[in-house]
C-alpha cells in the first residue's frame, strides 16, 4: 500500500506488565473509497522493521502487510 508520511514518533517505555516497547509511529495519510479526503492513520514499526535512510515527512512509502494487517516491509517510493 502506498502512503504518504506526515509525521513520526519513537517509543520506547515499560509498559504494566513490565515489558519494554520500542520501536516508531508513523503517522501516515492514504486514499480510502470510505473517507472523503485521505485516511489519517498511525503504523508501530518494530525495530526489526528497516525505515528507510532519509525518510522524512512528505515522503511516499510503500508499506506491505500480512493479510492480518501486520507490518511486514516498508520501502520508499521512487518517482
């Protein structure tokens, strides 16, 4: 899926089990039929998931997924 990113965010907390959580939002808008305008949505990439090199905000990223909705890969967009 292609996406557009507005913005990103690191995390990194203990959460109240006790469990570190770290990785990074991204903050990203793509088309969706059901919303007029774009879809504003947040992804949690794991640090085992590459960000691309120089990706900034107003980049275009393609982001795959398991048909579950898990993140799987993300590359950036060449145009």
């Amino acid at each position: 899926m292609i996406v557009m990113l507005q913005g990103y965010a690191r995390v990194d907390f203990v959460n109240e089990k006790g469990e570190r959580v770290h990785g990074t939002n991204l903050f990203i808008t793509y088309p969706d039929p059901n919303v007029s305008g774009l879809f504003a949505g947040k992804v949690f990439v794991q640090p085992n998931i590459p960000i691309p090199d120089g990706t900034t905000p107003g980049a275009e990223l393609d982001m795959q997924f398991t048909p579950k909705g898990k993140l799987v890969s993300i590359a950036a967009v060449k145009r």
